[in-house]
C-alpha cells in the first residue's frame, strides 16, 4: 500500500438552460430557478434555435448537465444530442417531494444564507449584514433585466420553501418595491440581492479572458439582449444593463456604478483601467461618449464564445491537499481518501442535493507503468470514467485540472478506480474514429521498458556504444567483460582509451564517485537483465565451444551439441566470464525497434516533466469514420497543455533505417482525424541517426499550415539529457524545452528553416 497527495475542491454543478429562441418565459423560469442553486448566477442560458452556436456555448461554458426549460420537442431532442452529459441521478428536476414537502436536488442557498447568519447576524448587537429583494410589476418593461440583474425566486408551490422569507428571516431581508416610475436604486449594484447571494464564497478556476466590468447596452425586451447579459455575467464578467430608452430610469445606477469603477486602484496593464460597453452587434449605435473616458467597446456575436475570447471560468470553493491510500492488491489499483471540510451544511435534510468533487492527483503513480490516475479533459469519456475510474456511469465529468464526480454533498470519502493507459488511449482514438489495438511491437516495447525499470531506466540507451554493444552479437554469441566495455567506451584503436566525454555526467543509477564510466554502464545492463553471465566452454568429445548460465553450471554437464557429458573442474582456470544477450535482448529481431521507442519516451519524459505524461507503444489503427489508412504507430503519448487542451504527440521511432514517404503520410492522416476543437496533435518522428535531407523534406509535409506540429529527434537530440543541449552549438534556437510546442518550434528553426551559429539576422 502506498500514498498518493490529491487536490480536491467541491464546486457547484453548472447547469445550461436550454431555451427556445425568442421565448422569454423559459428565460424566467430557467433564471428564477437559478437563483435558488449556490453557483446559479454561474449557470448559461442555451438558445436552441442555432444548433452550432448552442453546441459552442454548452463546449465553453463546460457545463455538466443539460435541462430544457420548458416541455419542448427541439429542447428535449438537443440535450438527447449529447449523451456524454446525463442527468447525474434518479430525480429528473430541481425541487422534488419527499415526506416533509419539496427538497432541492443540487447545492441551493440554504447554504450561504445559514453560513452569513452565524457569522455576521446570530449573537450579533449591529448585524453588518442584510440582504434586499427588490420587487416589481410583472407588466415592467424592465422586468427580465432586473431578473437579470437582481434575482428573483420561483414561487413556494414550485420550489417546495419560500427563498424570499428565508432571506428576510435570516438575513434581515428588506423587500424593495420598484415602481414603472421609478428609478431604479443608484447604490443597487453592490447590495445583497439574490443574484449577489448566489457567488459568495465561490472563486474561479481561471480567468474569463475578458473580465473587465462594465455596462451592457441593449433593449429590455430583446430575447437576445437579455441572454448575453446573463451569459457574460455567468462567465463571471461583472455588468449591469442599460437600455437608452429608459435612461430617466436607470441612468442614477449607471452614473454610481461607473462612478466606483473609476474609483478602482490602478490596474496593470493600464488598459485594464478601462470600462467594457458591450452590446449586441457591432452596427450599434449610440453615444459612447456619455459613458465618460477610457471605454472599451466590446460586441456580444457569437465568435466570442469561439473559445479563444471569452473561456468561462468553473466556479468552486477553496481547494484542500488530501492524502489517499493506494492499493495494489488486485489486478486494478484502487485510491481511497477522506473527503476534507466542507463549505456547506451536510445536514441529513439535504441527503438529496448533490454537488461535484473535483479531484486532481498531484502525482501520477502507481505500481508499474501500465495505470494512471489522470484523466486528460476529453468530456466525451464522461461515461468511460464514470464506469471505470468511478462506479456509476452518470456522475463523472472531465475537467481540465482532474475529474469531478458529481455526488450527495453528504458523502464523507470516494474510491476510485486505476485507469489502464492502453484502454484509456484507445478510448480516445476511439472519439477520433479510430480503431486502436496492441500491436506486437508495442507490447515488446512496452516489456522493454518494463524490464528497465520504466522510461527513466532506459537512459542507458543514451549511450551509444550501450546501442552498439546490444547490435553487435547475435544472441547465439557470448562476449566477455572486457570487450564489452570497450565497445561500451568506444575506444580509440590506437591509444586504447575510452571516447565517453559525452556520458560522464549522465545519471542512470546512484554510485559514490563522480563520473560514469563504461564500466558502470556494463553492470547496469547485467543488473537490468539485459545481459546474462556465464561460462564458455570446449566439449573435450566434438571440440565445439558452447556457453552455460551461471545458473546452469555444475561440475558435471552435458555438451550442448553431441550431449557427451563431462567434468568441467579442468577448464575453470584462469578463464573470464562469458555474456550473452537476455530475454527480449536475447531475441533476433532488434527487439522490433522498441530500443529507439524507449528513447524517444525517456526524452519525451525528461521535456515534460512539469506535466504528466501518459503513453503507450505500438499500436496498430484501423479506420472507424476516419479518414485513416490502417497503419502502426510506435507511440502514442497523452498529455495537457498550460491551457487544459489535451495534446497527442504520435511517433514512428527508428534506429538507422529511413523515414518513408508512407510513414509520414501515414502520421498526417491521424493528425488530421483528431477533432482540433478538442486536441492538439503533435507529430514526432525519431531516429539514432541523422536525418537525411530527403527525410527532412518528407516530414515538413506534415505540417500544417499556420501551426508547428512535426517534431524531429535525432542522436543529436536524444543523448544529451537536456534536448537541445548540443543542438543549441550549432543553430541559434532557445536550449530550454519544456513542452510540445516548444519542440515544434525549435524542430522549424533546426531542420525546416535552420539558422546556424553566426547567421546574419537578416538572413533568417
């Protein structure tokens, strides 16, 4: 049994309204139920009627759960279109009955209303603290934008408890009337209304690109005005609405408003200083100008939710370090933890509400190479966690720092499952329409890598006389110590002396003194199992020599090819030790290439040691409803981008043969096959020579056209320990690497566009 350091967070489900276009009823009720839910301000609202754009919102607001507002045959048919989002429980609604009337489903505001009444009302002389619930003419012209704005709850009969009455039994709530004369309060922005409730306590995950509060301009009773300003403020950009028909109105809250946001302590950069005017279409019209200095116009069409404008932060609470006990005992390893504190009452009344555990593995361990306790963010494996990494099918969901597992916030501890590597990369090949399966090669490989202890043992290889030395006997043939280590040290003919400047430094195992020597690499291989020592010797009846295990020898043994028993007492004098190639070593096919697939891993490990790396090798693919030819891969590996994209780097791995024109078409297919809104495809060809310049020229076809995505790694850049250590002699490039695109980029300058040392600026 070992322990494992996680990162868990509880955080509110974000659920996507979907709506039907133009109707403002579902917009109500989806916001009046919002207000109810801890996170609800949080929760975007989906217009159904452009399919493509409603996919757009539900892929950048991530949301968990689909709910059509309203009884609605496109509303039902487009949360059906995404199976990978299943209601997480029995209950298919937010207030259900049960035997002391309505209870909520998911986290609601019993919560932080109970947590702001011990700390700043209970016991308290002068409470600091009040809450306001503004109400008005349901006939207001302005009514959905002071929804909007403020909050609102559904009625009792509905929700099952009087959300209003709690406020003001709770909280000193004071119900402000606001009349279709007057204007509506200046200093309504920062008091405590439903909608302000909804945050508390919450932070974000990330920031939303474009959070620099502002005003929305727009009119009170456009469908599509009233969405965006809900969606920008679930994307936790902080906005009031001004609609210039009523400015008698609303201009008191606007002039506050603007009036304490230029109050705001400097901001770096100083354009951050500014204020955001947002409206729906940039054909708008209107005076910018009575909105004072230092504006920023910003438009609300739908590219803005492309995902590289706006990215919706998911909202949660504080994050605590847990330790988890990981056990090896059966075939699957299994984590087991203590849930920490939580920020919300786990009383029994609220067994029904349910709230999502993200959890993130600070490391990736396990007993071997073959389980990982990560989950790259692919929401299309929802069902794949949930069945193997969790136990019910319904409650996992992707995240881009973990998985959250939607449970009953009474829930005190979790246990999770291993996920095997090899199913969870061809579960992803899968989302690709890719078939994928071990091929012979790979399961050499991943054997190998196994035998030397993982890809970090595999360091050896670095060495290129350890390469030599593998290549040079056939497995019949045995060697002894000495020219061993020669071969190892790649010694001068004529002096005698070791070449092994270039591994001095290199680190395979803890030793005592200073510097690698050849010899230290020799013991590593025997000790790894890579070589097997023994005994030659002369059968005194047909005179031909045959070698023996240590294991194997005995003062009487038989000839391995005439069978002649006889004593071997008279040869053990004076004699060295004999080696032969062991096990996968001992086979007469270059272990099928896994040599240079190990390498590549090793370097590929050490470049992105921030992130976690999760491989397999070898594996044959087949076309699904990709674009494919069925081919192998040597590699595959898996791992994260700083912005949560999941990345796939695919490999053809080679010792001295040639990178062929159907390798790297091959590689450009899958490339291609992979939906580039949801990865970043790298592709890697390696070899232990150099590449020639036909091969250069093959492999710059796979690239694309305005993105470094081809990866070259020769002897040059997989012996050193840092990868361009050498490289950076010769060409002007940046040495450091610590991701994909970092080796994309230095592959471009080196081999596709190179610069040597000494080239003039102005001939790059």
């Amino acid at each position: 049994m070992s322990t494992l350091s996680l990162r868990v967070k509880y955080r509110p489900l974000r659920i996507g309204w979907c709506v039907r276009e133009g109707n403002l009823d579902d917009i109500r009720r989806a916001l009046r139920i919002s207000h109810t839910l801890w996170g609800g301000r949080y929760n975007p609202l989906i217009p159904v009627g452009d399919a493509t754009f409603a996919k757009q919102l539900v892929e950048v607001f991530r949301v968990d759960v689909l709910y059509p507002s309203s009884e609605d045959r496109d509303l039902d048919g487009f949360v059906r279109s995404f199976p990978h989002l299943p209601w997480p429980h029995l209950h298919r609604d937010f207030f259900v009955a049960g035997s002391r009337g309505k209870r909520a489903t998911f986290l609601d505001i019993q919560h932080p209303v109970r947590h702001l009444y011990e700390e700043y009302v209970k016991k308290v002389a002068s409470p600091t603290v009040s809450a306001v619930l503004f109400e008005w003419d349901p006939n207001d012209p302005l009514a959905d934008v002071l929804l909007a704005n403020f909050g609102s709850y559904p009625s009792p009969d509905e929700s099952g408890l009087d959300y209003g009455k709690l406020l003001e039994r709770h909280l000193s709530g004071q119900k402000i009337a606001l009349t279709t004369r007057d204007p509506v309060k200046e200093d309504a922005y920062k008091l405590l209304t439903p909608s302000r409730l909804t945050e508390y306590l919450l932070l974000r995950d990330r920031s939303p690109g474009w959070d620099i509060p502002g005003v929305y301009v727009g009119s009170a009773s456009n469908f599509s005005d009233i969405v965006n300003l809900w969606n920008l403020r679930a994307a936790d950009i902080d906005l009031i609405f001004y609609d210039l028909a009523y400015a008698e109105r609303l201009r008191p809250l606007r002039d506050a408003y603007l009036a304490a946001l230029r109050k705001r302590p400097p901001i770096r950069p100083t354009w951050r200083d500014g204020i955001s005017i947002w409206s729906k279409s940039r054909h708008d019209d209107f005076d910018v100008s009575q909105f004072g200095p230092h504006v920023l116009r910003h438009h609300a069409e739908p590219s803005i939710w492309n995902g590289l404008n706006i990215t919706p932060p998911l909202m949660h609470f504080t994050g605590k370090s847990v330790l988890g006990s990981v056990t090896d005992d059966d075939s699957t390893p299994t984590l087991s933890f203590q849930l920490p504190d939580k920020p919300f009452l786990d009383e029994v009344q609220f067994h029904l509400q349910h709230v999502v555990v993200s959890i993130d593995p600070l490391l990736d361990i396990s007993k071997n190479e073959q389980w990982t306790w990560k989950t790259p963010y692919v929401p299309e494996l929802n069902e794949y966690y949930g069945r193997e990494y969790h136990f019910v099918w319904s409650e996992a969901r992707a995240e881009l720092d973990g998985l959250g597992i939607i449970t009953e916030l009474t829930r005190d501890h979790l246990t999770l499952r291993g996920l095997s590597r090899q199913s969870l990369i061809q579960k992803i090949f899968e989302v690709a329409g890719i078939k994928a399966e071990p091929s012979q090669p790979g399961l050499v490989a991943r054997r190998l890598i196994q035998q030397m202890g993982g890809v970090q043992g595999c360091r050896v290889f670095k060495i290129a006389g350890v390469r030599r030395l593998i290549g040079k006997y056939s497995p019949s043939q045995s060697f002894v110590r000495s020219a061993a280590i020669q071969i190892i040290g790649e010694n001068d003919p004529q002096t005698g002396k070791p070449n092994f400047e270039a591994y001095e430094s290199l680190c395979i195992e803890p030793r005592s003194d200073g510097r690698l020597r050849p010899e230290d690499a020799f013991t590593y291989l025997v000790k790894r199992g890579v070589f097997r020592v023994g005994l030659k010797f002369a059968c005194p009846n047909c005179n031909l020599d045959f070698w023996l295990s240590l294991d194997d020898v005995a003062t009487q043994v038989a000839c391995e090819y005439c069978g002649n028993d006889f004593n071997v007492t008279p040869q053990l004098r004076d004699r060295d030790w004999a080696y032969r190639r062991s096990g996968l070593f001992g086979r007469d096919d270059h272990q099928q290439g896994a040599i240079p697939v190990a390498l590549t891993l090793q370097q590929l490990d050490t470049t992105l040691s921030m992130r976690s790396m999760i491989y397999v090798t070898g594996l044959e693919l087949k076309p699904g409803t990709a674009a494919i030819d069925s081919c192998e891969m040597d590699l595959t590996v898996i791992t994260q981008g700083f912005d949560g994209r999941v990345q796939v780097t695919i490999g053809e791995c080679k010792a001295g043969g040639e990178i062929s024109e159907r390798d790297v078409e091959n590689l450009r297919k899958v490339a291609d096959a992979f939906p580039r809104n949801r990865f970043d495809v790298f592709i890697i060809l390696s070899k232990t020579t150099p590449f020639t310049p036909d091969e250069v020229a093959r492999c710059r076809l796979a690239q694309e056209p305005y993105r470094d995505r081809v990866i070259l790694l020769s002897g040059r850049e997989l012996e050193p320990y840092f990868v361009y250590e050498l490289a950076e002699k010769e060409f002007e490039i940046d040495r450091s690497a610590i991701a994909l695109e970092d080796l994309a980029k230095t592959t471009h300058n080196i081999y596709f566009e190179p610069r040597p040392k000494g080239t003039s600026s102005l001939h790059r």
